[in-house]
C-alpha cells in the first residue's frame, strides 16, 4: 500500500530535521505502508494542481493526504483559488486512480487575527471534505486539546515563526495523522 503525502512547508519538514512524514514513514514501514512525501517547500495549492502529473499521478497511492493551507494563507492565494485548487487535485485524483483521500488543517494559532486568517483556510478544507466526500483530519483541534490537557504552551512546539511547527510540534502532528489513519485503515 502506498501514502503520498502532498502539500507545501510543514509537510515538506521546513526548519527541521525531523518532519512528521519521517515519524509515518517509521511507523509505517514495519506494515508493508509506504510512505512518499512529494511536499516542497514554497508550494501552495496551485504548485500541488500544477505538479499533479509528475508529483501524484504516477505514483497512484492508495492514500492521499493532501496539506496545503498556510502557505496559502499567507501568500496571495484567495480563499476560493484554494478551494477550486483542491477540488481539482481531488477530482483528477479520484477519475485516474481514487485513492481515499485525507485533508489536514494545521495548528492553532495563539494571536487571533493569524487564528482567523488560517481559520478560513480549515473552513475551506472541511468545506471541501463535505462536498466531495473526504477525509477531513483538523490538526488544529488536536493540537489546542494537546496543549490544553498537558497545560502546555504553543510556543514550546513552534519555530520562531509560528506558521511552522518545530520538532516537538511535528511529533503532534504525526501523532494525530497515525491516530486517523490506524483507524481508517484498520476499518
């Protein structure tokens, strides 16, 4: 069984060393799952539909796990630009090979006008799950009940800039996606 993983800096594993594919790829191994991770740094969703050929296409995953929403919330990427670009990526996807597909929000933000910049972009993704019948994974969520249960602070998880989790940050991350997915694949 093969999972590709497509989005842009936090999938791609930006300022770490240690990103949360590497912690899928680990996990997954020992279950004949491989893990293949097509994010680049930069990408937003337009590069995802642009790279649809060369990045998805030929490697037909069974699993999908499309991340892309910061890059494009702080970029010149609109609200609806974003969600026709994953429509389309899920659409191509679903009449070459129709994989099950996964869209995954990112983490909370503290300061509430980021918070309500990216939440748009979450709205969107659930939005986009609704209508074409995908997996919808809210890290955001999982994130503030992380932090909230352990009486943690978002600050020890993140990068100086805060659009980017740090190690510690993407092990939540991981740790939300094997949840989700040991549950999916196991069902």
């Amino acid at each position: 069984m093969k999972l590709l993983v497509r989005g842009g800096n936090i999938a791609a594993g930006f300022g770490v060393t240690r990103g949360y594919v590497d912690i899928l790829r680990d996990h997954y191994a020992p279950k004949g799952i491989e893990v293949i991770n097509r994010s680049r740094i930069g990408e937003t969703s337009f590069e995802g539909v642009g790279s649809f050929g060369e990045d998805i296409e030929p490697f037909r995953p069974e699993i999908l796990l499309l991340h892309f929403g910061i890059d494009d919330a702080f970029s010149a990427v609109h609200r609806f630009e974003f969600k026709e670009n994953l429509v389309h990526i899920v659409r191509l996807a679903r009449d070459q090979f129709d994989p099950l597909v996964i869209l995954l929000s990112s983490h909370s933000f503290d300061d509430p006008h980021e918070m309500e910049a990216v939440g748009i972009y979450y709205r969107t993704l659930r939005e986009v799950a609704s209508d074409l019948y995908c997996e919808m994974l809210p890290i955001h969520t999982y994130w503030a009940s992380y932090l909230l249960a352990r009486k943690l602070s978002s600050a020890d998880f993140l990068q100086k800039d805060a659009r980017y989790p740090n190690e510690r940050g993407q092990e939540i991350y991981a740790e939300a996606i094997i949840q989700k997915l040991d549950r999916l694949i196991k069902g």
